[in-house]
C-alpha cells in the first residue's frame, strides 16, 4: 500500500514513513540491572571464597602429596568398580520390576510395588547397615545339610555395600524404565502382538529400543548420583574414595587437605562421567529431531 498518490505526490511507502517519523529519536540501549547486581554478587562470593581458602589453614602441599598417593587410587578404583557393579545391579533389578509393574499378573505387580515401596521408603545407610548386620538375624547361609557358611564371612564391606546399593538403585531404576515404556505408543505393542511376536521378543527388538530414549538420561543422571553415593559404604568400612582419605587423616590429623583431596577425585569421575554421558544421550536421541520434523 502507498501513501501521497492521490494528492499527486510520489507514492511513498508505510515503512519508509514510520522510518522517518522515529528517525530523530535517540537510541537507549536497556541496562540489564539485575544482570549487573547478580553478577556482581556471585563474583564477590567467589572472590570471598578464594581468600577464604587462601587464607585458611590449609597446607595445599599435603594435598599435592596425597592427590596421588596408592591409598587414595585404591580407593578411587574402588569407587568406579562399585559404581558400575551396583549400577549394573540396579539397571537389571529395575527392568525386571518395571515389566512386573506392567504386568496383569496382579501377584508379579503386588510384589514389584511392595519392592518399591521398601527400598524407596528406608534410608539408604540404614540399608547398609543391615546388609553389613546381616549376621545377626541369620548366622549361616546355605542349604543345612549340604553346604553352609557363615554370614559374618560371607557379608564383607564389599559384598554389603553392592547389595544395599545396588538394590536400593533398583527400586528407583524401575520407576524411570516404567516411564520409559509407557511413553512408547501403545500402537507399537499392538503391531508387534499383531504379527504373532511374544511379549518378551518384543519388548527386546521393539519396545525397549524406542524407550531408550527416555530412560538413558535419568538413568545417566543416576550413575552420576551413585558416584557420589559410594562415599555412604565408608560407615561399613568399604575402602572407596571417603574411607580412603579418613584413614589417612586419622593417622595425620590433615582432615581437610584429604577431604579435598577426596573432593578433586570425586569432581575427576564425575565430569568424565557426565561426558560418557553426553555421548551416550546423543546416540539414542539421533533421528528424533527429524522424527518431530516430519509431524
């Protein structure tokens, strides 16, 4: 649309009109006040904390000392290896719950809810501790008879720790690989029913593929989280990370060089984990975006 034709002016344009009618303002860019003040804030904290550490009583020389010593790597392997171990655990534990929760079979469903419901709803360290305590309710292990053992040697700091972790991490794992399976369309169990494929072949080949996407990141999230939950077993004595520096500490009354020492090595599995991460979430998430495209 023009304007000026019809009084025998040339036509001029609505845009070049509003063009000049705002041309002789001047341009203010916004300030981002909040932006400042809160910038402004975490920088003097920072600042705050530094000094802090500088000026404290820390002799950043023993912390050197120990940031590679044999106890302190012991313990770090430690870490990693109850880590997966337990996490392995958890992962099978929640995937069997999961379909159980699933399940018609209303005996399968009560039992995974009731498995739910126990391990969600007691602390953790108090799992460990009966774990480690197991002896006391049941002193022998085994088939009377054939072969028994003692509980006390069977249940070491290593054995107690992976099963209160690990089957603690079940109880949660389940939840996340119900929401996973349930966010893959019912349509996709109905064709794989419709071609005469068993419910166990198709939640392998079908169902659990297309879910992965769902329950890797929660899952990933959850590795990152156990890391961190080993450092619990050092009440049972398991020999990670924690435990590790304790006992250095106890010997040299450097508790808080060795407490950092134990939280650079925590903060060293923690990052290379959250990229092992990244990576595996960009493998399952490959073609939704063009899949969200095409609707």
């Amino acid at each position: 649309m023009t304007l000026g034709a019809e009084y025998g002016r040339p036509p001029q344009k609505r845009e070049e009109i509003d063009l000049a009618r705002i041309s002789h303002y001047v341009h203010v860019p916004r300030r981002y006040w909040g932006r400042y003040l809160s910038a402004t804030l975490i920088a003097c904290f920072l600042i705050f904390l530094a000094v802090s550490f500088a000026r404290g009583q820390i002799d950043w020389k023993v912390v050197a000392q120990f940031v590679m010593a044999k106890t302190i790597l012991i313990g770090l392997g430690n870490t990693i290896l109850m880590s997966v171990l337990a996490m392995a655990l958890g992962v099978a534990l929640g995937i069997v719950t999961a379909v159980m929760r699933l399940s018609t079979n209303p005996v399968l469903n009560s039992v995974a809810r009731g498995y739910v419901w126990l391990f969600r709803g007691s602390p953790i360290i108090l799992q460990l501790l009966l774990w480690f305590n197991l002896a006391l309710i049941f002193p022998t292990l085994g088939i009377p008879g054939l072969f028994e053992y003692k509980t006390v040697d069977v249940m070491t700091p290593f054995l107690a720790a992976l099963l209160g972790l690990g089957i603690n991490q079940g109880a949660y794992t389940s939840e996340v690989v119900r929401a996973g399976l349930l966010s893959v369309d019912v349509g996709q169990y109905e064709a794989a029913k419709a071609v005469g494929m068993p419910r166990g072949l198709a939640l392998r080949r079908i169902i659990l593929p297309q879910a992965m996407r769902v329950i890797v990141p929660p899952i990933g999230n959850e590795f990152v989280g156990m890391i961190k939950l080993t450092s619990l077993a050092s009440v049972i004595q398991f020999a990670e990370i924690l435990h590790s520096a304790q006992s250095i500490y106890y010997a040299n009354a450097r508790v808080i060089e060795l407490l950092i020492v134990a939280a650079i090595w925590y903060l060293v599995a923690v990052t290379v984990l959250s990229f092992l991460q990244a990576r595996v979430e960009r493998h399952y998430s490959k073609g939704a975006g063009r899949a969200a495209a095409r609707q």
